[in-house]
C-alpha cells in the first residue's frame, strides 16, 4: 500500500467514527429531551394570569382570582 493509500483510508475511517458518534450523540439527546406537554393552556380574562390545567377540561378556574375560563386557542 502507498503512503498517500494509507493516509486517505486513515483519515476516512477517523471521519467515520467522528460522524459516527456525533449521530449517536444526537439521537441519544433527542431521545432524553423534553416531551410536550398535553396540559391545556389558560388565560384568565380579569386578571390575565396565564396558567395549565389538565388536556380533558374544556374550562378552569384561575387560580389568583377564580373566574372560569375557556381555554386558549394558538
């Protein structure tokens, strides 16, 4: 094998294992990320306080001044 054979096999298989742990990397961060959330989102009409409650109610009580509220439409 000549020098410039060796070289270029080494270099690729160094490039080959460096993108081989950078997708491994990625996948494994992506697979530890934050879920998203099926909590419904609020928006108190009196007193503007933007709170969660649970995916199944369709209307909640704030919790700083108690008026029901319908959820927020994004």
């Amino acid at each position: 094998m000549s020098e410039g054979a060796l070289l270029a096999t080494y270099v690729v298989a160094l490039l080959g294992a460096l993108s081989a742990v950078a997708v491994f990397y990625g996948l494994r961060q992506r697979s530890f990320g934050p879920t998203r959330s099926s909590d419904r989102v609020f928006r108190c009409e009196k007193c503007a306080y933007v709170y969660t409650d649970d995916a199944d109610v369709d209307r909640s009580r704030c919790p700083q001044c108690g008026r029901v509220n319908d959820a927020c439409r994004f």
